[in-house]
C-alpha cells in the first residue's frame, strides 16, 4: 500500500520538478545573454543597454 502512494505522489511531482528546472535554465540562459551583451560594452553605453532592454521587455 506505501509503494502504490509514494508511486503515484512521485509519477504526480516529477513533471512540476521538470517544469521548474527548465525554467531555471531558461532564466539562466536569459540571464547569461543579457550579462554578456552587457559586459561587451563601453561603460558609458551599459546604463541606456540596461534602460533599452527595460523598455523592451514591458513593452511586451
């Protein structure tokens, strides 16, 4: 009977846990392009990037 519960409740959370991972990597991944576009520029330029990429996504 504790196999048929622990069975069911894991068959339940193992698509929510994949879910979340592949969030996870997708944030990182954004996270990671962001840094690196940023990082590629002038110091003078990184404020209106950042300002840029601020408007472009809540004009979503």
């Amino acid at each position: 009977m504790r196999s048929a519960i622990k069975s069911d409740f894991q068959s339940f959370e193992r698509p929510r846990q994949k879910n979340v991972i592949l969030r996870a990597i997708q944030k990182f991944w954004e996270f990671s392009n962001f840094y690196g576009e940023y990082n590629s520029l002038a110091p003078s330029q990184r404020r209106k990037f950042v300002l840029d990429k601020n408007n472009s996504v809540s004009d979503r």
